[in-house]
C-alpha cells in the first residue's frame, strides 16, 4: 500500500465516519480497501465499549473467505466462556498493561498465548497483530475510552514492515470514524432508555426548546405497586432494587408491547401514554396492556415465591384526555412528558385503588370510549371524589375474572 492509497483509504474513513456509516461496514470497507492496495488482511475484529443497561461491549468482525457474525454484543457480568475468553486476549492484555501494540508472528514460531491464537495457525493464518487506540479524558464518555482492533493474514512471510507502518497510520482514522458513529449510537441509547423512544425520537430530532409543546388526546395510564410502602419497611433493603426492577420491567414490557410509551418512573409508579389514530384505538391499547400485565404479573408473582421473595400486585388507574406534550422545565433541565388536569387526575384515580379495595379504576371519560367488545364487562363504582378535583367522578372498573 504507497502513500496515495493510504490518503484515500483516511478520506474514505473520515468521509463514511461523517456520514454515519455502521461500525461493521466500516471494518469491512477499511479492510477491503487495504486488500485492493496491496496489503493482505483476511480477518480482522474491531471492539468498543458501550454505553447500554444491557450490554458492556461492542465487537464487529470481517473474514475475506467465509460468512462471520458482523456484529455482536455482549457483557461480563457473571463469569463464564465470553469473559474467560475477554481475559485471554490480546484486548485485555492492552488494558491490564497499558501498552497499545501487541504482534505474534505465527509462521515464526511465536507464543499462542492470547485467545484463537492456535486456531488460527491451524487455519493457516501467519501473522497477527493487535492495536489500542485510547481516548483522552475529553473525548471518553462513560467507560467509551479505547479502540480495539486486531488483524491477521495468511500470505507468506506474514506483514511486511510496510504493512505494519500502514497499518499504524492509518488505524486512529479507523477508530476515529468508529468513535464517531458509536457515540451517535450512545446518545439515541440514552435518550430512549431515559426518556422512551417518542420523546427520544422528537428530542433528538431537535424539539429541544422549552416550552415547545403539542396538545394531543391520549389515554394515560399511571400505576404504582400496592402496599409498597408496608413491604419496603418490613423486607431486608437489599431486596428493594430488584423488586422494583422486577415489577417495572413487568410494566414497562406490557406497556410497550401494547404501543404505549412510559414517560416517567416515580418510585414505584409509572405514567405511561397511548396515542392513536383515534382515541378509541388508544383507549383499546392501554386495556390490551393491563392484559398483558397481568399475564407477566402471575408468572412474576409464581417464580418470586418459589424463591422466597416478596410478591405485590399493580394498581391501574385510566384515563382520557387532552395534554400538553413537550419540554417543560428551566434553562438547564428540561422534562419532556406531559402536563395538564387529565394528568392529574389519573394520578387522583389510581391512589383510591388500595381504599375501593380496585385493581383498575377506570374514569367515566375513559369508560365511555372501551370497545364495544368490552362494554359488558364494564361495572360503575359509583361517584367519588378525587383530590384536587372540583366534582365528583363515575369510576369504573372490570367485572371480576375479566
């Protein structure tokens, strides 16, 4: 590989990293790219950290000779095969030494002492090396602080010195075009899983301002756990987090699945919204994801007492209504979710649940839009008064069983 094509292979990188090409895309362009000029890489795995609840690593892969899993993520939380292997790799090696370059010459004789080290010199590869490109304290976010990259080949005698000194230049514009994307990726990450994915999705479309907001009709949805606070008081503190992971996870599963979008988690509570090309459509999917809760909730409840945990169940309370939906809040801290009396007032439904002894408590507004096929199954519990609301409301809940 000469000089012009390493200054079109850093063009093409830096152009692709500015359009948002994919991680694995651009290990694979890159590596073609250097195969076309002359210098000989057939496989070559690239790695990043990540910034997820679920996840810890991102790890994408190019082979010239057959079909690889492109991309792949994973975590080490519990020890087992993806950790042990983590630990003997030239990637750790990286990190507990500090240094950023590691090579074994396997046609030469060198140590097999990383892992896949003996397969691939049983599969005839003859070189190997391995970078790590680290980020300095301004461009890290999260534990999101190095490139990690390995390739190998197969031609005879291995990398040249001139493969090498192009693969040294050239690697921090791999890594750069990758940061790039991965950080794109993180930011849509964390907008989603704090905010849920409409108003991430309208956020990181620019709606950012305060104060700019839309009136909508939805159906609003807002639970809490009962007799939360008797069981946080009286269970050891440590079971407290994985309770509430447990029963949220519950929640928010059911309220997705349905199309519904959680906006806020207070403690045990959640407000939920559901948008529709007409209300009744929202009104039908808010129901269909009490179904679907109660499903999870009796094979949560099932599974915790077989272990010996304490177990809950979820009060509901539904709404309909108009709200303001977008950014409220000061200069430097914003919320997007939605404000107005209809949010109120579902929060004022779901705390009489524990009193009128009422899993679901549904408003009148509500009731009046359930789908026919539902109608029958729908019993008032009379007139009741909810605090802060001037008169009093018809509540409405389903007939037992349903």
């Amino acid at each position: 590989m000469d000089d012009r094509h390493v200054i079109e292979t850093t063009a093409w990188l830096m152009q692709s990293g500015l359009k948002g090409v994919p991680e694995a895309d651009l290990l694979a362009g890159f590596c073609e790219r250097c195969n076309a000029n002359g210098l000989a890489v057939e496989r070559s795995v690239a790695v990043i950290d990540a910034l997820h609840p679920v996840y810890e690593r991102r790890a994408f892969r190019w082979d010239s000779r057959e079909p690889v899993e492109r991309v792949s993520e994973y975590g080490f939380a519990t020890p087992g095969v993806i950790a042990d292997n983590w630990n003997r790799s030239a990637f750790h090696h990286f990190e507990i030494t500090g240094t950023t370059e590691v090579r074994r010459r396997l046609a030469q004789g060198d140590p097999e002492d990383f892992y896949l080290l003996s397969e691939m010199r049983a599969a005839g590869f003859t070189d190997f090396v391995a970078m790590a490109h680290r980020f300095g304290d301004g461009g890290t976010i999260g534990e999101i602080d190095c490139f990690f990259s390995h390739f190998a080949t197969r031609q005879d005698g291995g990398f040249s010195d001139a493969d090498i000194a192009a693969l040294r230049e050239l690697l921090p514009c791999l890594a750069l075009a990758v940061k790039c994307v991965t950080l794109g990726g993180v930011a849509g990450t964390i907008a989603k899983v704090y905010l849920g994915q409409d108003a991430a999705n309208q956020v990181l479309n620019g709606k950012i301002s305060r104060g700019r907001s839309d009136r909508i009709s939805a159906a609003l949805w807002f639970s809490d756990l009962a007799n939360f606070t008797h069981i946080s008081d009286t269970v050891d503190p440590e079971e407290i987090i994985p309770m509430l992971n447990d029963y949220a996870d519950a929640v928010i599963s059911s309220v997705q699945e349905a199309g519904g979008e959680v906006l806020k988690l207070m403690g045990d509570g959640t407000l939920a919204i559901f948008k529709g090309a007409c209300t009744s459509d929202a009104c039908a999917a808010a129901l269909k994801a009490r179904t679907l809760l109660d499903k999870r909730l009796a094979n949560l409840n099932a599974q915790r007492r077989i272990e010996g945990r304490p177990v809950t169940d979820v009060y509901l309370g539904l709404h309909v209504g108009d709200v303001f939906y977008g950014n409220i809040g000061s200069q430097d801290r914003l919320d997007f979710t939605v404000i107005g009396p209809a949010v109120n007032e579902v929060s004022r439904i779901v705390s009489l649940c524990r009193s009128l002894h009422s899993k679901l408590l549904m408003s009148a507004s509500f009731a009046a839009i359930v789908p026919a096929s539902q109608m029958e199954n729908l019993q008032s519990i009379g007139l009741h008064v909810l605090r802060g609301v001037n008169r009093a409301q018809e509540l409405f809940t389903l007939m037992p069983g349903i």
